[in-house]
C-alpha cells in the first residue's frame, strides 16, 4: 500500500465570519488536535475575498485578485480540506459558498479529498446542501454523513474544545477518513490534478 506524505497538509475553511464563531473555534481545537500527524492551516481570511464574478477568470489579461489568488494557492499544495460552517436560513453560509464558486473551476480541487466536520447536528439542511454541492465539484468527500459534534450552546472555546475527549475522537476520525481518501486515490489511480 502506498502511505501518503506525512504529516498531512489540511486547508481548514470556515463558514463564519463571526470571531466568537463556535465552527472557527472547532476548526482551531482541529488544528491543535492533529497535530502532529496532521498540519491544519485554518483560513481564516475568506472574508477578504471578493463576490464570485466569472468574468475575472474568463480574461487571461486580467490578474485574480489576490484573496482569490491565496485560495486557489491553498487548496493546491493542501493534502485535504476540512470544512465547518453554520446553517443560515436553512443554507450554506455566503461567506463559504461564495469560497468555493471560485474553486468551481479550478482543477486542482478536483478528487481532493474533503471531510465536513459539523458543529451543529441540527443543522442538516446547510450539511445536505454542502456536501451536494462538494459532490457536484467532484471533490474527494469522505464520509457517509458529516463529522457531527453536538458543540452549539456548550460555551466552549478552542482551548476546551481541544481538551474534550469527544471532539478528539471525531477530529482523529475525520483525519483518518481524509488520510485514508489519499491512500485509495493514490492505489486505485484516482486522476488528481495536477496530474501525478
């Protein structure tokens, strides 16, 4: 079998824009929980990217702005991404939806493998939709369901998230999932862009 790199370079997007955000905070307790098997970048930057607009990638003269520039430079040299956000009027957030109409077309997200961790069962119906949505972008979604924690109202931070033997055992369950994902992909000839 071959064994993907080690550690695993995770892109971590969140969906919340908000600083006290229960799904930013879950994505941080993540990235102190995998370490050091895992690498998680969180980007907690996507606020800074502009509305989709189709027009910027269809003129080669045109230069992408560089938000938009940081993502896709990202997603590229990731191992995997991990995505957690909230339900909003029974949606995905704007903020992460608008993130991934600019990957859209961007070949290297393509087969990557990524695992929806969720902060909040009850919100299925934003789950449902995301994962159609990363389905329909041919990504690499690991999971029958999402990586559900029941954190919404628990009144915990990173620091507490990290410490709870539960949020461990599903954020080392999503690690494995996505690591797991590499190793199919690589065994089975999974084409990844770009191609190897």
């Amino acid at each position: 079998m071959i064994e993907p790199p080690s550690p695993l370079n995770v892109l971590a997007l969140c969906g919340s824009l908000r600083q006290a955000s229960v799904n930013k905070a879950l994505l941080r307790a993540a990235a102190r929980l995998a370490a050091p098997q895992a690498d998680v970048e969180v980007a907690d930057w996507l606020g800074r990217l502009p509305l989709f607009n189709p027009d910027l990638e269809a003129d080669p003269e045109v230069e992408l702005p560089m938000p938009v520039q940081a993502l896709r430079l990202g997603v590229a040299h990731c191992d995997a991404i991990l995505v957690a956000t909230p339900e909003y009027a029974h949606g995905v957030s704007g903020v992460l939806k608008n993130a991934l109409d600019w990957l859209v077309s961007f070949e290297p997200f393509i087969h990557k493998p990524v695992a929806v961790i969720n902060a909040s069962p009850r919100a299925h119906h934003a789950d449902d939709a995301l994962r159609e949505i990363l389905r329909t972008m041919s990504a690499g979604l690991v999971g029958e369901r999402s990586f559900a924690l029941p954190l919404l109202g628990a009144q915990l931070d990173a620091a507490g998230m990290a410490a709870s033997p539960d949020v461990a055992a599903v954020v080392a369950e999503a690690m494995a999932a996505l690591r797991a994902e590499r190793v199919r992909q690589a065994t089975q000839g999974v084409p990844v862009f770009p191609f190897r």
